[in-house]
C-alpha cells in the first residue's frame, strides 16, 4: 500500500475527511487529538481514529503532482512523454530510487530516452517481422482458385493493392476468393480473369 508523501497531500486527505486541521504553527505533523475534531451539528467533538489516506484516496499520487505542479520535473517528464506513459512512470521510479535529488534529473531522462528509443526500435522490427509473415501465410491462402488454376502475378498484384485500399481478401475452402469492403459489398472471384476484371473497377479509383 502506497500512501501520499507530502504534507500537502495528507492535510487535503484530512479535510475530504471532514477533520478540522490545527492553526498556522500548529504541529507540521498534523498530529490531531480528539478536541481538534469537528463535531456533529453543534454537538460535542467526537473522537475520530487519525490516519493518513493512501494516494488513490487523495486522487494523485506524489509522483503525478511533481509532474503537474514542478516545473523542472513536468519539462524532464515531456521529453519522455512521446514515447508513453511508461517510461513517465519508470522516471518517476528513478528519481524516488535517488531520494529525489534533482541533480540526477538529466541523468535519469538522457539514459531512459536511450533506452525508449532502443525498445521502439526493437518492437517495429518485430512489428515488421509480424507483417511479412502475416503476409507471406496470406498469399499462400490465395494460391490456386477452385479449378486448380495459381493465382497469376498480375490477379496477385490486383489483390494486394485492393487490400491496400481496405478490402478483405480471403479465400473460401474451395478456392473463391472473397473480396469485401463496407459499403462496397461482397465479391466472389474464381479466376485470374475475375480478379483482372474486378482490379478494373476498383482499382481505376483513385485511393
């Protein structure tokens, strides 16, 4: 259980509360007995059990104020943000890690944009791995029509500029291909020259 760091932050804790908090100079502590408790409708204070709220009581955490309110951490946090929430986070992390001495600020975010840029390097190339295998298993679906004719390079190039262009294509067990697109309903093609004949409808439109 993580719980708000700040006094700021357990003194807000405290009034959604509805606790009376001691006056200016009192105990920075906030350390309240049961006289400094408001009572109900003009009754006698009752004594409540003094606690500090966690963090998802207060709404933000310390980590989310810094990156709200402090002017050095929100510029540091911006150069992270183009590459998602997480590596906000895992700088936050970082800083507490260093007892939140700012002298490390320029360490922490040049090191984790580094790091961010090295995992979004590795995941578009598995992104692109993804897609030509995705790809590859796609035109071996549509290899040969229903009599046993293989799809030409031309009916091929056809296709993929169809699905370029936001179609589905796929096959049925026998063989048809089935091109289909909202709006435009669905075509069945069972041949080189049906795909070639369907490429000059479509296609002939500009993208």
């Amino acid at each position: 259980m993580r719980y708000a760091q700040s006094e700021s932050l357990k003194a807000i804790c405290l009034i959604l509360a509805g606790v009376q908090l001691p006056a200016a100079g009192s105990s920075p502590a906030l350390a309240l007995n049961s006289q400094s408790i408001a009572g109900h409708a003009g009754g006698p204070p009752k004594a409540l059990p003094i606690r500090y709220c966690t963090v998802e009581e207060v709404g933000m955490t310390h980590w989310e104020a810094l990156v709200r309110f402090d002017d050095e951490i929100r510029e540091a946090a911006a150069k992270l943000l183009p590459f998602g929430l997480v590596w906000v986070d895992k700088m936050g992390e970082a800083f507490f890690a260093l007892d939140e001495d700012r002298k490390y600020l320029s360490n922490i975010v040049t090191g984790l944009m580094e790091e961010a840029m090295l995992v979004a390097r590795y995941d578009a190339l598995e992104a692109l791995e993804a897609e030509r295998a995705e790809a590859a298993q796609w035109i071996k679906s549509i290899s040969r029509f229903p009599d046993g004719e293989e799809v030409s390079k031309d009916a091929l190039a056809v296709l993929v500029e169809l699905r370029a262009r936001g179609f589905v294509v796929s096959n049925d067990r026998d063989g048809t291909v089935r091109v289909a697109k909202d709006g435009r309903g669905t075509s069945y093609v069972r041949s080189n020259a049906d795909v070639v004949r369907l490429g000059q409808i479509f296609i002939r439109e500009p993208r």
